[in-house]
C-alpha cells in the first residue's frame, strides 16, 4: 500500500492527515474443503464456510485514511479503510439450497475507527487508548455486482489499547469488544423477499 501525509514532518505541528491506496492480488484458495465424520460414520467433504476460506479469488483495491490531532498530553485519532472488490462472486459452490446463494460472493469490506490515546502517567514510552469501531461487509458492493452468497452487516465495538513507542516505531495492541452486530439483509435475501 502506498501512503502520503498531507502535512511533511516536522511542518505538522501535532496534526497530520494520510491518504493510501493499494492492490490486493487473488491470493490463497477460495474453494477449501474440509471433511468431517458424521454420526453415524460417514466421512463427508465439503467446502468451509466463507468466513475462513484462505482467499476470495479476487482482484481489489484497499483504499486507507488516517488522521489525528495533538491537544496538550492528548491525542485524537481516527482512521477508515474500505476494500473495493470489482468481482462479483469467485465460482465456488456454497452448498447452499438458495439459486441466488449457490456460488460465494466477492465482496467490499470496511473498517473505521476513532478515539482518543493518553500517555501513561510517569513513562516516556506507553500510552493508554480508548476508541470505537466499526466493521463489516456492505449488502451492495461500490463498483460492480453485488451477486452471490455475503454475510452483509457490521459490528461495533469499544476498543481499549496500549501503545508501545520505540524511536520512531510505535506498537500497539488493541482489544475490541462488541457493542452491537447487525446482520443486514443480502442482495439474495432481498430478491426473495
């Protein structure tokens, strides 16, 4: 992904904004499958749910915005993604009963998140963080079809983190716990009615 910050250190003078952009390659399998022994001793292949298959099989474009502004010991952030996916579905059988849910969609995912980071009290190197997210899958894609089987919706979430700063590098680890999930209606659920 390439990024660019509007303002060049050090003219930022505790704020600064980045825009990126990037390409995502079909990476990794989207048709695997798994077997499974049922009850009553049958061995059975069949392709995994979509939320862990190793890839989509589809081209995209990650597009990426950052941002925050220092206010004496107090920082404001927030940041927002959004992965374009042109394709329409990948030509993997779902298994499912539905025509209009038979093959896996190709579908756009989102993440933005604001907050607030603080430094801890008597160190140099750690700051505390508290924000919010969210996160999901849209029922219709920007550029292209929307088709196929998609778990469209999001989830939001309270997210506390600590920051670790070392020279120029900053680590962080964040923890999100969800507030709300809301599973919208597909196109496929949509049609149907």
């Amino acid at each position: 992904m390439g990024r660019l910050w509007l303002l060049k250190p050090p003219s930022e003078s505790g704020q600064n904004i980045s825009f990126g952009v990037g390409l995502k390659l079909p990476t990794g399998k989207p048709g695997l499958t798994d077997t499974t022994t049922l009850a009553n001793g049958t061995r059975v292949t069949s392709i995994v749910d979509q939320s862990i298959q190793l890839g989509d099989g589809g081209w995209g474009i990650p597009l990426d915005i950052q941002a925050y502004k220092r206010i004496k010991k107090t920082t404001i952030y927030a940041s927002g993604s959004y992965l374009l996916n042109p394709r329409d579905t990948n030509g993997v059988n779902t298994g499912r009963s539905r025509p209009s849910e038979a093959i896996m969609s190709v579908s756009d995912q989102y993440l933005a998140r604001v907050g607030i980071a603080r430094p801890v009290p008597y160190t140099r190197r750690f700051a505390f963080t508290l924000g919010w997210r969210i996160e999901g899958v849209p029922v219709r894609d920007l550029i292209g079809k929307s088709n196929g089987f998609r778990r469209p919706g999001y989830a939001m979430s309270v997210e506390s983190g600590l920051q670790y700063f070392r020279g120029r590098d900053t680590w962080s680890l964040a923890v999100p716990v969800a507030v709300r999930r809301n599973r919208k209606r597909s196109v496929s659920d949509i049609l149907v009615g």
